[in-house]
C-alpha cells in the first residue's frame, strides 16, 4: 500500500509521469504479493466544467505478460461539474 500512496502523492505534486511510472512499480509488488486490485486511482483534474479521473488498471489483462500488443494501462473517467 506504500507504493499506492507514493503513487498519489507523486500526482497530487504535479509529478504525474512519475506517479505513473512509479504506478508499474506497485503493479509488480501488488501482483507479487497476490493481490488481486483492479486498478489504482492516481489523482484528479479539474477544468471549469469537468473532473478528471485518472486510474492506472491492474487488472489481469495489465498483469499478464505482454504478447505483441499494446495494453493501455491508463483509464480515464471524465466526471460533468454540477454549477
């Protein structure tokens, strides 16, 4: 779970490619130590009129090994502000 915090925090400070590579770091010890998360939320954006989830999945299709594909381990969820 440190490694899930320190993804956040990396995010909340502006460092958000860090917190995403950092985020494949917990995917390892996560899958390691047998836990079965299906994705991680890193932070927030926030515009005048959305917010801005962004999820870094660790599903079995991120933890399986790559086979000549590209698997997107970003997710986005694109929430309307209420005025």
């Amino acid at each position: 779970m440190l490694h899930y915090k320190k993804c956040q925090a990396l995010f909340a400070k502006g460092e958000e490619q860090e917190a995403l590579d950092h985020a494949a770091v917990a995917l390892a010890k996560f899958q390691a130590a047998g836990n079965n998360l299906a994705w991680m939320n890193l932070g927030s954006f926030t515009t005048k009129q959305h917010r801005i989830d962004v999820h870094y999945n660790m599903g079995e299709e991120e933890r399986a090994e790559k086979k000549g594909g590209i698997v997107r381990p970003y997710s986005f969820r694109v929430w309307t502000r209420v005025q």
